[in-house]
C-alpha cells in the first residue's frame, strides 16, 4: 500500500527537536500567512512531550495570537497525541486525550479561537480507526466519527470555514480482503459527524491528503489516485473529480491545498517522480475558478524536493 511507504518516506518532516514555523489562516491546516504578520519567516522554540521523536503535521491559526499545531508524540513505542497552542508569544502542549493504544493527529482546522476540529486516526486490535478531537475554547475531547468496512480508515486532513457551523474531513479507508483504497470523507453539521458520498477515479488506490472548504458549499480536495493526481470539489450538495494535470510520466500526488476566502482561487501543492533525474521535484498546481494547471515551481538541488 503506498500510504504506508510516503509516511515513511516523507514523514512530513519529522521534527525531532519539535521546530515550528509560525503563520496560517483557518481555512485548513496548511494555509496562508494572516494579512498583517510579518514577513520573512523564523524559528519558533516550542516545547516537547518526553524525550522521544515529537512529530508536527499540521497547524491553523483563527488568529495572530491563536494557533493549534498537531502531531503525535512516542512513549513506550506507542503514539499519543500531541497539540501545541500559540498565545501569540509561545507555544504550549495542550492536554489531549488518546484513543486504543497507537493515536496519529495529521490535520487541525480552528473556524475561532472557540472552536477547532483536529483529525487523525487511533490504533484499536491492529486497524486503524478514524480519529477527530474537538476544541470548545477550554479542552480538547474525541467527537465519535465513523468508519466504512472494517478494514483501515484514516483521516489526514480538515477545514472549517469561519463563522459556521460545518467541516469537511478527508482520508481513505482500506478494504484489507480485496486490496482496494477508497476516498473517505466525513462532514460535520454542528452536532454529527457522517460519511459524506465520494467518487473514486480508477478501482485499486484512490487517497485523499488535503482540503480546503472557503464556505459550506465550496471545498476542494486533494490527494492522488495509482499515479495521478486526484481532485475533488465539493458543491454543497455532491463531491466531484475536477480534472487535473500531472507531470512527466511518473507518480504525480498532492498533499495540500489552500482556497482563499474573497476569490475563486486555489493552490496545491506535493511532488512529482522527475525520472530524468531520478528523484522527486516541487509540484504546484493553480485553481482559477474553471480549471488546474501546472504552475511552474523552483528545486533546491538535484535530490527529493517535496512541499506539503
């Protein structure tokens, strides 16, 4: 299953001293500096659960002196959570509770500094389980979330749009029996969590990274499919594949993605197979309200460049 050999392979950078670079809005939790900050970016100290690997996967920010950066952290050869907060100042771990024995957070989108939905999954009789926590402005608890089958289900990404009520979760889950992967997505509707209809593009290996949701009836998710990438749009009423561009003729994914609030106007970002130089390169693809492209984007190197 490729799942298992990127999160080896690319480990979202795998931040043993736990170093995070501040700046991010709530569309989703891999998005833009706030209007305002400064420019330039810069080390942040921030603290360490233990002495073992701490790993930071995503962060959102409702605001210049409210952000949450989520993560797990090992102990005894098990994964617990791991959620930084941002005062504005520094950074702290919040409490946040486990779920099973082997807990992943991957993805956090804050819609206000009252509320926040961070989403992964936990390990329970060796299958992974969806996993969403919830902040109320005071604590962090588990929402119940389902599952589909009875194989893996993992989520690795969310967005809340501000100033309402709804989020927008996505994954996959695996059909252990038939070797299958299937796109996942979940929403929530202020009380619930419910498995949302999801096409697949082709029958084997579909996996969805990323989405980012500018208002309850427009998201765009991100992920890839074999070898290709895969993007979905989100209507308000039904998901959709949008048809998007790959680059040369290796495995092209996505990982990311950002929508800004006032525009019809999407990044996403992940890497492609370069097989003239034998290693992956940046890809970047652009949303201009009708269709993707390729835009084109710098390499450090000859070695793996990847953007998350």
């Amino acid at each position: 299953m490729r799942y298992t050999k990127i999160v080896v392979r690319l480990a979202l950078t795998l931040f043993t001293g736990a170093l995070l670079l501040t700046g991010a809005q709530p569309l989703t939790s891999h998005a833009a500096t706030p209007a305002g900050a400064l420019a330039g970016w810069s080390i942040v100290s921030s603290p360490n659960h233990g002495t073992a690997t701490n790993d930071l996967r995503g962060v959102s920010c409702a605001s210049a002196s409210f952000c949450k950066a989520v993560g797990f952290y090992n102990a005894g050869r098990v994964h617990h959570t791991l959620i930084g907060s941002w005062n504005g100042t520094t950074w702290s771990i919040d409490l946040s509770p486990d779920k099973g024995w082997g807990n992943n957070v991957f993805g956090v989108s804050c819609a206000s500094v009252s509320s926040c939905k961070a989403v992964g999954f936990y390990n329970a009789g060796g299958v992974h389980h969806t996993l969403i926590e919830s902040w109320n402005g005071v604590n962090w608890s588990i929402d119940p979330s389902p599952n589909k089958g009875t194989g893996y289900n993992i989520l690795d990404g969310v967005s809340c749009p501000p100033a309402t009520m709804s989020c927008k979760a996505v994954g996959y889950y695996y059909n252990i029996s038939l070797g299958v992967t299937k796109t996942l997505i979940e929403s929530w509707n202020g009380t619930t969590w419910s498995i949302v209809p999801s096409p697949n593009s082709v029958s084997t290996e579909n996996i969805l990274y990323g989405v980012s949701c500018h208002a309850p009836d427009s998201c765009q998710a991100v992920g890839y499919n074999v070898n290709s990438t895969l993007i979905e749009s989100w209507n308000g009423t039904t998901w959709s594949i949008v048809p998007s561009p790959n680059s040369g003729i290796g495995i092209n994914l996505l990982l990311s993605v950002s929508c800004y609030p006032a525009a019809i106007t999407c990044q996403a970002v992940g890497e492609y197979a370069n097989a003239s130089l034998g290693a992956y390169q940046t890809l970047v693809e652009s949303w201009n309200g009708a269709s993707w492209s390729i835009v084109p984007s710098p390499n450090s190197g000859t070695s793996d460049n990847e953007l998350m």
